[in-house]
C-alpha cells in the first residue's frame, strides 16, 4: 500500500517537472536565460513567474535566440554607436565617463532603483538623462524618444541573462507601495486593472492572443505588430489606453511607481531587452 | 536620403566542397515606399533599396529586384554552394545612387 502510494507520488512529481520543462531560451548560444522562476516572496499569488516569452509562438521565440535574427538589435546597436558620439554640443559622450558599454552590464537588473542624492526612485531613462544633462551639459532626451529606446535597449542587451534584481525594501518602499497600488486599481471605462489580465487570467486568450503575466524583463521590447522598440512606459500607456482611460504619461510619477513594482514582481528571470513580442 | 544604412552578413567562416550554406543578410533601411504622406498631406518621396546582389568569386549566386512594398531592414537569407574558397561579395543598390558593399571570406576545407 505504502509502495502504491509512493509509485503514484512518483508519477505526479515526474508529471510536474515533465510540465515545468518547456522550450528553453539561450541567446547566440551562450546566453542562458531565466524564463521561469519561482515568484517573488511579495507577490500572494503567484507562484512561478514567467517571461513573455513563454507565451509567444514558437517562431516569435527564435527570433530572440540569435542577435543577427533579433530585430531589436538593430536599434540596440544604433545606440551603440551613439554611445561614443558626442552629445548635442557638448564633446562629452556617454563614453567619457563610461569606457564601453560592458561597464554598464548588470545596470539594468536593479532599475528602477532609488537615488540617495535626488531622493527618488530613478528608472534607466532618468539616470541617462541625468547624464546627457548634468554630466555632459547637453540637452535630455525625450523620455520615449528613439535615441532613449536606442540607448536603453543597448543597455539591456549588455545585461542580458543577470536576474532581474530590483530593490523594494529601504526608501524605495513606498514608492512601490504606490506602484502596487496602481498595479491592483480598476482604471478606465471597462474597470480593468493590471491584475484582472496579467494576474487572474494569464495564459488565457484574450481575443486572438495569448494573455503573459505583464513582465518588463524584455523591455524595450521589439514588437512585431509595429515594427519598433518599444518601452515599457509606451507599453504601459498602450495597455491603460486600452481600458479605455486617460493614461498616465511617460515619465510620470505613476508609471514610475508601476515600473519599479512591475520590475519587482519579475525579481529572479533573466533581463531579456531587446526582447522580441508580436 | 537614407541614414544610418548598416549592411549586416553572415556567413559561416568554413564549410566542405560542395556543401550547401545558409547565408544571412539583413540591411538597416527605412524603405520609404512612397505611397505614404507627412502631415501636411506631402508625398513622402520614396526611397529604396531596389536591387541586391550576392556573388561568389565573381559569379552572380543571387541578384533581387526589390520593390516598395518590402518592408523596412530588409532581410534576405539563402542558400548557397561552395566548390571553393574565395569571397561572397554583397552589393545593395539605393534609390538615391548609394551603393553599399560587404564581402566575406570562406575556407573550403
């Protein structure tokens, strides 16, 4: 009886670990990324935490597995370039001060993160502008303009395969207090929070489409459906608008709130941007 | 005026006479088809790459007619013979009279 219940324990677990073992995501052949992870101790409930890019289709997710194939690599390089280029007027580059943009590897794993001299919570864009403006004396970028995203994704792309490792104790907290708050409110004519699609229903459809769990650990993701690199507060505005609201903007105290809670509750996958999504 | 066209290739360093290889190419180009308009109603001239061009050794291995509808970074992959060493040559041809180039060397082991 003993031997029966164990021989079925043993068929359940195996049945569990043959589940959790779907395609698995090495970039250029020697990236291993994170995909699943278990989640988050804050986060109630969920228990595994995944990347979008379980969700896509199996030729949208070879796209990402060779940077010739990934076409967010094209901007990640265009940003490359413009990182030794000088800024506005100035003869200052990003290169000055940061010899190459391997030194940055691992930046973008703990942003959003908090900034003890201006006392707030700074995503990636603000800290490059903080840089363009205060360092180099040229004029800031818009915070979804091209060089930004341009800039952001070749950020991302030299961190790629680092978990996801954003602070929320400390002085951030309450700012991702606001963020989870906003994550958990209806907004908008169809009363849709961020959880009603990304929490309750993910890997349902919605309409034709695979709904993920809302993770930004691939952002600034290139997105088929428009051809560009697009960043996670643009995503954010596309996914309010959607509720039929009146969004926050980007750059805005809100969506930085939701970015850092958003990041947060993807702590333990690997950074993925560019990533690549229909 | 086209900016920021970057050719970019693959191709394996090394294959075995006779061997059948994939070749990869992809060139960053808005390929403004001409058909849209700006704000103030203007035609958006076009601007394309309308021919593109692979040899090997100085024979033609492919050579395309692109048109406008192709869409922006346009990628192109293929296969290809190779009974020797020598040089895949790439020739991109733009609207505005730009000629971009890019070889690549192979071993026949």
């Amino acid at each position: 009886m003993l031997f029966r219940t164990m021989t079925a324990m043993a068929l359940v677990l195996g049945a569990t670990t043959a589940q959790a073992e779907g395609p698995e995501l090495v970039i250029n052949g020697e990236i291993p990324i994170t995909t699943r992870a278990p989640a988050p101790e804050h986060m109630e409930y969920v228990r595994e935490v995944m990347s979008g890019w379980e969700f896509r289709s199996p030729e949208t997710q070879a796209f990402e597995a060779d940077d010739f194939e990934n076409p967010g690599m094209i901007f990640a390089e265009d940003g490359r370039t413009a990182f030794s280029q000088p800024l506005g007027d100035t003869d200052q580059s990003c290169a000055s001060c940061h010899e190459s943009p391997e030194t940055l590897a691992g930046a973008r794993a703990v942003y959003p993160k908090w900034d003890p001299e201006r006392e707030e919570v700074q995503t990636i864009e603000m800290q490059i502008n903080e840089c363009i403006t205060e360092r180099a004396g040229a004029e800031a970028w818009g915070y979804t303009s091209q060089p930004m995203t341009n800039m952001s994704a070749l950020l991302a792309s030299v961190s790629r395969g680092m978990p996801v490792n954003v602070a929320i104790d400390g002085p951030a907290h309450d700012t991702w207090l606001q963020g989870k708050e906003i994550y958990y409110t209806r907004y908008g004519q169809l009363e849709l929070s961020c959880a009603n699609c990304h929490e309750d229903n993910y890997g349902n459809m919605i309409r034709a489409d695979h709904l993920s769990q809302g993770q930004i650990n691939g952002f600034p993701t290139y997105r088929l459906k428009n051809a560009k690199l697009n960043s996670v507060h643009d995503r954010f505005k596309g996914c309010v608008r959607d509720t039929r609201a009146e969004t926050f903007s980007p750059g805005s105290p809100e969506f930085i709130a939701l970015e850092l809670y958003v990041a947060s509750r993807g702590n333990g996958l690997s950074v993925e941007g560019p990533a690549v999504r229909n | 005026m086209a900016d920021n066209v970057t050719p970019r290739v693959r191709v394996p360093s090394s294959a075995s006479a006779g061997e059948d290889i994939t070749i990869k190419t992809l060139i960053s180009h808005p390929m403004e088809s001409g058909q849209r308009k700006d704000k103030e109603g203007n035609t958006i001239p076009r601007s394309i790459i309308n021919r593109f061009v692979t040899t090997f050794n100085g024979e033609t291995v492919i050579d395309v007619t692109m048109e406008p509808a192709i869409s922006t970074n346009p990628y192109f992959e293929f296969v290809s013979k190779v009974p020797e060493s020598g040089t895949f040559e790439f020739t991109w041809y733009d609207d505005d009279g730009s000629v971009y180039t890019e070889s690549k060397d192979i071993t026949v082991e």
